[in-house]
C-alpha cells in the first residue's frame, strides 16, 4: 500500500493494527514540484492541497484551489495529496469533480513502464481505481486549454468546513478571443458512486455558444447520470435537489453579466 499524505489512509485504520506492507514515498522530492510546458501542467503524486493553492496558477484552476481550500483545515490541507485523494476513490472526494472538469490525465509507473488513463477511465467504482497493485501514480496532467478558462466548484456539507460532501460541483468553461463559448466541463461529486460529468448539459451550452444565462439552461433531466443514494448526510431526492442548485450556482459564476 502506497502512502503519501496518510491523511485517508491513517484515519481507515483506526482501532486495527498496521499490517499492510507500506511503501511511503514522501521523501522522493522529484514527486513535488508542479510544472507547466505547452501542452499543460504536470502535478506530482506529492504536491499538497498546500502546494496547489500556493502555486500561482491561472483561472482555470480557480474550482480546484477553492476545493483544496475546503478540503480538511490547514493542518489536512499541508499533508494530503491531490493523487490521495484522487487514488482513495471515495464518492464524495471533493478533489475529483474538479479533476474531471479540468480533464485530466493520471500517469502511472510501474517496473516494466507507463501509461496513461484520463481520470475518467481511472476511478471505476466506490474506492476502486484502474491502477494495478505494482503502479504508482507518478502525476496528473492538466491539459492546457484552447482559449480563456476559468473554472468554480461548490460543495453542500452539513456545515460550513471539515464536512464530507452531500453534493459537490465543479465547471469549467473555456472562451475564444471573441467571448463565445468554446468548451464547458461539469462535474458532479458526492451523487454517484463514482463522481460524474454532465455531457448532454455541457453540449447543449457549447451549442449556445453565448455565455449568458448559462445557469437557465439547466434543467433536472440533465442530471440523469447521477444516482444518488439516502444516507445519514442526506436522502437522495435532497442530494438530487442540491446538485441541480450547485450546478446553476455554479455556471452562474462563469457566465457574463446579463447587459
Ligand atoms: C480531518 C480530515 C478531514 C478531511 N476532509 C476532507 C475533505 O473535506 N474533502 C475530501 O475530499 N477529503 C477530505 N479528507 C480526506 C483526505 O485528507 C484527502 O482525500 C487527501 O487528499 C488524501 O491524500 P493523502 O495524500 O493523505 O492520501 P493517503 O492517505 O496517503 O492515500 C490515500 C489512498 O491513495 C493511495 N495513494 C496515495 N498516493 C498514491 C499514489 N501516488 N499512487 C498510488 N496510490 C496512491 C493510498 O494507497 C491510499 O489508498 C479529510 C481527511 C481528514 C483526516
């Protein structure tokens, strides 16, 4: 078992004994430091909540900032990693939506080479993740976008902060020099068993091409790729009923200004 932040890993193991053969990687400084080239930007297995919000990244990583921002308090936020979360594949991981939206890639190692997944194909079920027992991740890619980005994220807890998610939201959109949309991604966490992107939404408002009134344009058919489920944070007709107001809420912030 792999352990970076042990931020999930600890708490899971709570009153039982340690008997998984560990392999802790936070001393390999190489996996640290985000970088960025022209296809994108490259975040290692060990860059932090910390490290993300402290980066100086563009816009488009604004939803993913404010999602590390939440995750936890600062003390969670110094030592748990963006691939933790990711590779712990809970439901309700608040760093994923954001992932998904971004559209980006998990790069895994292992003795005889790589490969590449889109996080997409990499979370596949309730705490279960594509990677094979002898992989490790080594990073996520955020691919650069065409034109202007900028993304937001919303999360429903029963309070304020230090909550797991009832229903959480990242967007991303991406304009052309003119304003008119180009791509718009959105994602819904905390209301499947695996976090989901809204694809017939996201098309329809590319068609628009307008970035007016975006949040009008949603409508409850929209979610139909979520399943959420009742449960001691919330019944799945309220986590329903949340996520269509994150959505909205969430693209509202990306929109124009109304004329
Ligand atoms: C008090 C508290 C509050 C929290 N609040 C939130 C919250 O608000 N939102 C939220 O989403 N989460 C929250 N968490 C959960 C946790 O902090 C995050 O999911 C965190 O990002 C996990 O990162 P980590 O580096 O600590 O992962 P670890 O615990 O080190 O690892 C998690 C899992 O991923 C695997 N893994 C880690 N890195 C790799 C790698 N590079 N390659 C392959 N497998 C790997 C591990 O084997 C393990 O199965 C909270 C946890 C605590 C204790």
């Amino acid at each position: 078992v792999i352990i970076a932040g042990g931020t999930d890993f600890y708490p899971a193991r709570v009153g039982r004994p340690i008997d998984d053969d560990v392999v802790d990687i936070t001393a390999v400084a190489e996996l640290r430091r985000i970088s960025e080239d022209t296809a994108g930007w490259r975040i290692p297995a060990l860059t932090t909540w910390t490290d993300l919000i402290e980066a100086g990244l563009p816009p488009l990583f604004d939803g993913l900032i404010r999602a590390a921002r939440e995750i936890g308090g600062v003390q969670i936020q110094n030592a748990a990693t963006i691939c933790g979360n990711l590779c712990n594949a809970s439901p309700a991981a608040d760093g994923v939506p954001g992932l998904l939206a971004l559209d980006a890639g998990v790069e895994l190692v292992s003795q005889t080479g790589s490969r590449r997944l889109s996080v997409a194909d990499f979370v596949i079920g309730n705490r279960r993740t594509a990677r094979r027992s002898d992989e490790l991740v080594i990073a996520l890619h955020v691919p650069r976008p065409r034109g202007a980005a900028r993304s937001s994220f919303l999360k429903l807890g029963a309070r304020r902060y230090l909550v797991i998610s009832i229903a959480v939201v990242s967007a991303v959109v991406e304009r052309d020099p003119a304003g008119a949309i180009e791509a718009v991604r959105i994602a819904v966490g905390a209301c499947s068993e695996v976090p989901q992107r809204l694809h017939r939404l996201e098309r329809e408002l590319v068609a628009r091409r307008s970035a007016h009134g975006l949040a009008d344009a949603v409508a409850d058919h929209h979610l139909e790729p979520l399943a959420p489920i009742d449960d001691i944070r919330g019944t799945a007709a309220y986590r329903r009923d949340a996520a269509l107001t994150l959505v909205r809420r969430a693209l509202a912030e990306l929109e124009d200004p109304p004329a």
